[in-house]
C-alpha cells in the first residue's frame, strides 16, 4: 500500500471544534487564532499538542462557521488543555476579543484517532 499516515507519529487524540460565528466577523477569528497570544500558540505550547486545521463554511444563508481539526498525542492531553480554557481569569483577555467573534458556544468533541490514510 502506498498510503501514508496524515497524523504525525503517536499521535493518538482528535478533537473538533465547531464555532458559529458572528456576522462579518471570520476574519477577525482567523486573525486571533493565529495571532493572539491565547489564540493558537497558547494551544500550541500546551502538552500532546500536534497540529491544527482551521477551515470556515460559508452556508447558503451567509452565516459562517469555523471548523478547526486537531490532533494530539493522547486524549488526556486534550482534556487538560480544554480545563484551562475553561479558567475565567487566565482566558480574560482572550474571551474579551474573541467573545465579539462568535455567535453561540462552541461544540467540542475529542475521541481517539483510529488511522489516517493520503495521497500525499
């Protein structure tokens, strides 16, 4: 077979988040993800962390939702890092400019990953 593994070596988690965004406002998200501090490179620097895919849907109504794909080492990895998400102080400046962003809660699962395949 000539089929590779997409998820890097022990890479063992998955997790998707699904946020629905406010009017207008993807690349605003976009821009925090990549660029704030508590954006993607606080979850990055955090344990078992891996990669991360951000993709946004345009529905035919015009409201947007992000997507982000995420693979770690192991699921109590996720799990960890989502707790401190959860922390209403460290999170403070985070939530006040992402908050704007969204239009509702996110959606968040994580799961093991079973096996990848590509063309790459």
């Amino acid at each position: 077979s000539n089929a590779r593994a997409m998820a890097p070596p022990n890479c063992n988690a998955m997790a998707l988040v699904i946020i629905p965004l406010a009017p207008g406002k993807a690349d605003d998200a976009i821009a925090l993800f990549k660029d704030h501090e508590m954006g993607l490179k606080y979850t990055l620097s955090q344990k078992g962390a891996v990669d991360f895919d951000v993709g946004v849907q345009t529905a035919e109504d015009g409201s947007q939702t992000m997507y982000i794909f995420e693979h770690w080492h192991e699921e109590a990895d996720y799990a960890a890092y989502v707790a401190t998400r959860g922390d209403k102080e460290l999170m403070k400046e985070w939530d006040a400019a992402f908050g704007p962003c969204v239009a509702g809660p996110p959606t968040i699962k994580w799961f093991p990953r079973k096996f990848s395949v590509s063309n790459g």
